[in-house]
C-alpha cells in the first residue's frame, strides 16, 4: 500500500460501535449485554419474516432471563419508511422503553436507529436527514444482524425513505453509533442463495466505494481491502451451500469491515445511481447496488487505477506481469464474475426498466449529487445519462 494514497496533513477521522461481539452464539449474550446496559425494559425491534422463523425466541428468552422486560415492535417495512420510525419511536415512548434491540437486516438495523433517535428528539426524522444535525443521543441500542450485507450495524448513519418526495435521505451522527454490534454466523445460515448473493455483493459495494473514495482514510482502506478480499474468498462458497459455517462467518466480518470503512472513507456513485433504481422502480437496495456496481466501477476506473488494480489482487485475480490498467480491468471482470455465478443480471432491461425511464433516472439521480463529491471520477448529467444507457 502506497502512502501517496492519502493526505499526511488531513486528519483523519474513524467512528465505531462502542462493542463488537463476534463469533457463533455471539447473539447468546444478548441478555448479559442489555443488563449490563443498565436497562430494564427492552424493545425488540423486527419484521414479521424474522418473527415466522423463530428467531427471537432466544434472543426475547435470553433477555427474561436476566429480568429484562421485552415488547416487540415487528412493523418494519422494506427501504425504512420514515412513518415506520415515528411509529416506533412512539411506541417506544408509550412503553417506557429504555434499550432498543434490531434483529433482522439493513432496514430493521436503520429503523433502530431512526427510532432511537425519535425517541428522544421532537420532530419528524426527516428534520435531522443531513450530517450531525440531532441535538439529543437517543436511547441506547444493541444490533444483531441476521444479513451480511449492509454493514449499518457498525456505522453512525442510516437512510430513510421521504415517501412524499419519493427520495431516500441519509441521517449522520455518532449518536446512531450501536453500544453493542452482535455478530453471529448462524443468525445467518437460513439465508437463502439469492439474498445472500445480494447482501454480499451489497457488502462488496460498500468496500469498493470506501477504497476509491476521495475521503478515504488509512483506516479506511485497511478494512475495505480486507473486507473486499473476505467476499472474493467467500461469497459463492455461501451462495453454494448456506450452512457453511466458515464462509458465513466471512461474509458477516465482511459486511461489518465494509460498514466501518464507509463509516469512515464514505460512499460514492454506485449509491447515488442505486437510490432511483430503489425509490422509483421498486428494487431492494441490495439488487440494486448488485446490479449497478460493475457499470459504475468501469466508469471511475480511470480515477483510480492502482487501488483498482489492488482490489483483482484481493479478490483473487492473477494480475503478475500486468500494468495498473490491465489489472484493474480484472477488478471488474472479478466482480462480473461474481454476479454471473449467482445468476445477478447487471442488465436494467431485465428489471423492465427501459430507454423510456432514462429522463427520470438521470433526474432522481441528480438529486444525489451528495455522493459525486468523494467519488474518484467526476460525473456531469450527461455521464449519468450514458451509464445508465450502457447498463439497459
């Protein structure tokens, strides 16, 4: 790693949950954990999916068991709707709630958030979408993932979804930062193929983003690459065969790797094309950053070509002889490979999105401009235009 990648005289900045429980039967401890919180009636926050499975069973057991009282809010709803959070937060309020616990995915994990932070704060949350504009911490809250995918359970910002304007928004402050991050594999086993396909390559996204961007810090790039290396190591292996202990347990640090680099180093492109393709044309987030990222990483290539080169390395490409160009090439070719492996399509057309739909991309799009700022190569309009046109 080169030290040119970074700015000596920029200081560099790295947030975190303020504990990480890793390994199988992490999530066990969950009662060990809210006691020593402090706290004495805890709600359990989910869908009704993770509910049908069974799986918070233990985790509502383990909390009676250290005397913990538990009220169970399962109205989470896919691309966190910001109503479902307010929803929340005043039931919580309702109940005298004093810890918040996610179980599910990405969107359960930011309904938490939303919800802890409405707890506390007056408003909508949609008052607050922006960086460190909440002027309350919210209740204190422990994440358990049962998805590898978003990594939200160890960053300090999470999206909502602003129905009225059909646009997602961001909401950043250290007070989402998780008092405890649970991660344990076999919350995740019973993950079918094509969502663990998905959640993994939304995980890779976010690493890929975190390593090229401008904002990227030693930290940073550190746990993208490894992070990176970990879903070209083990993403088919889960997809292959979901009980494989080893490669779940890859994914999830993967996941959570990727999420604290772009806690830190920030995100880019892919995310702001990936929005209008969920708000507008009802794609889950991670199909569509699955499905946009190869477009967008031919683009920035050129930005970028020696971290490029450096993630085929780290996801298992030969690239000895080659030069920077060649080599990051191969990056790409990686992850198509990827994609195909799962049955992904990277094609919008087989979405049913058309050449009729490119005005309202490149618009929703443009809204994102937010995210063009740390991306390694700049976009005008007519770039969007002709990236969404490639991936048709």
């Amino acid at each position: 790693m080169q030290a040119s990648f970074y700015f000596p005289g920029r200081v560099n900045s790295f947030f975190s949950p303020t504990k990480i429980m890793l390994g199988a039967g992490a999530a066990k401890t969950i009662g060990a954990q809210a006691k020593a919180i402090g706290c004495k009636r805890a709600l359990l926050v989910t869908d009704q999916g993770v509910v049908s499975t069974g799986m918070a069973e233990p985790i509502k057991e383990s909390l009676v068991s250290e005397h913990i009282d538990v009220l169970v809010f399962d109205r989470v709803e896919l691309e966190t709707p910001a109503r479902v959070i307010e929803e929340g937060a005043a039931y919580a309020r309702d109940n005298n709630c004093d810890l918040l616990i996610a179980l599910g995915g990405g969107t359960t994990i930011d309904t938490t958030k939303g919800i802890s932070l409405m707890a506390t704060n007056k408003g909508s949350v949609l008052d607050f979408a922006g960086v460190d504009r909440v002027p309350v911490k919210g209740l204190p809250k422990i994440l358990i993932p049962t998805t590898a995918g978003s990594g939200s359970e160890a960053t300090r910002a999470f999206g909502v979804t602003d129905e009225a304007e059909r646009m997602k928004k961001a909401v950043s402050t250290p007070y989402c930062l998780a008092d405890v991050a649970i991660l344990d594999p076999l919350l995740t086993l019973s993950l079918p193929p094509m969502l663990t396909a998905e959640t993994g390559l939304d995980a890779l996204g976010h690493a890929v983003e975190a390593y090229v961007s401008e904002l990227a810090t030693p930290f940073s790039d550190m746990l993208a690459l490894e992070a990176i290396r970990l879903v070209g190591k083990s993403l088919l292996a889960a997809y292959a065969k979901g009980e494989n202990i080893e490669a779940r347990f890859d994914m999830l640090l993967a996941a959570t790797l990727a999420g604290l680099a772009f806690g830190s180093g920030g995100l880019g492109a892919v995310h702001a094309f990936s929005f209008v393709l969920e708000t507008e044309h009802g794609l889950g987030h991670a199909r569509a950053v699955s499905v946009i990222l190869p477009h967008i990483m031919q683009y920035n290539k050129i930005g970028a070509l020696r971290k490029y080169s450096m993630m085929a390395m780290a996801l298992g490409e030969q690239v000895d002889g080659l030069s920077d160009s060649q080599a990051a090439e191969m990056a790409i070719v990686a992850v198509g490979r990827l994609l195909d492996e799962a049955a992904i399509s990277s094609r919008l057309s087989d979405y049913g999105i058309s050449q009729e739909h490119l005005p309202g991309l490149v618009a929703g799009t443009m809204r994102q401009t937010r995210l063009f700022v740390p991306n390694p190569r700049n976009l005008t309009e007519e770039d969007v235009r002709n990236i969404f046109m490639q991936a048709l």
